[in-house]
C-alpha cells in the first residue's frame, strides 16, 4: 500500500470510496502476521469468565450476521453474543500473554 493513501484531510466519504475501492493487493500487512493452518493448528478459543456485564456497542453489519450465523450453525455456541465475548476474551489473553496492557 502506499502510504498516506488515507489522508487526515480526507472526508468520511472519500475515505470510504477510497476503503471500497482498494484491491487485497492494496493492502499493507506488514505490521500483522498472515493466519496460516499453522497458526490455526494451535489456536484455542479462551471461554468466557461467568461474570458478564450488559453493553452497547455498534457493530458493523456484515460482522454481526457473521458471528450470528456461525452461532445459530455451530450448536456447541451458546448464542453469538457469548461467541463475540469468547472471541474479545481470546484477543485480551493474547495481549496479555504478550505483555501488552
């Protein structure tokens, strides 16, 4: 990716044209490791803590039917809002493991 292809000067809607437009090979992952089977031969969901506390939060709305659906199709999931805390959980314990606050 080019940097500073998203400028601060940018409005919301052209920085949204811009997002839409760009191809995967725009995309600048070098900050982030790929997800290969490797990765995925090890990795474990953290479950929830039994103390929960009710929020709002807005989700985009492609995310929300995705941890919908692999909810309501994987019958070991409680429901997607259990599935959406497991998977903050994991990334906490992550972070957490690696030191970061």
């Amino acid at each position: 990716m080019i940097n500073n292809q998203f400028s601060q000067d940018m409005s919301p809607e052209q920085r949204h044209s811009q997002l839409v437009n760009m191809s995967d090979s725009d995309i600048d992952y070098s900050d982030i490791p790929e997800l290969d089977q490797e990765f995925f031969k090890n990795a474990q969901l953290v479950k929830r803590k039994p103390a929960t506390e009710a929020i709002s939060i807005r989700v985009d709305t492609e995310t929300l039917e995705w941890f919908r659906n692999t909810a309501k199709n994987n019958p070991e999931i409680r429901g997607y809002q259990t599935l959406i805390n497991d998977v903050l959980r994991t990334y906490v314990a992550h972070q957490i493991g690696k030191g970061q606050n």
